[in-house]
C-alpha cells in the first residue's frame, strides 16, 4: 500500500494510481506525505479521514487472508 499527498512535492514520482490488485495506492487530496499516519486531528479534512478508513479496510482484508 502506498499513500502519497497530492502537495508532496515528490508524489509525481510514487504510486499514485492503480496498478494492480496486489498494489494499493491511495493519494490524498490536498494532503502531505505521512499525514494519513499521524493521530487525528480536529484540523484532518474529509480527504484524510477518509484515507485513514481506507488503511484499516485494506489491513483488515489482509488480516483476513493470513488466518
């Protein structure tokens, strides 16, 4: 999974778009590179929040497939 911000300066160099199954890009509009990850935030727009519900979908579902 890669996650990348649409103001990081770098995101035109990383996955930004699907490629395939086994790759999960998700790029967050209006976002900065690790933001996703912090804690939240009452300032965290939608775009984040809704980044952060797509990570622990996508950990869930592999969670899923080890057991």
């Amino acid at each position: 999974m890669s996650s990348n911000g649409d103001l990081d300066p770098w995101s035109s160099g990383g996955v930004t778009k699907f490629i395939s199954e086994s790759v999960v890009s998700i790029l967050i509009k209006e976002g900065a590179h690790h933001l996703d990850l912090r804690s939240d935030n009452k300032d965290d727009t939608s775009y984040v929040r809704e980044a952060r519900t797509r990570e622990v979908n996508i950990i869930k579902e592999w969670l899923q497939l080890t057991v």
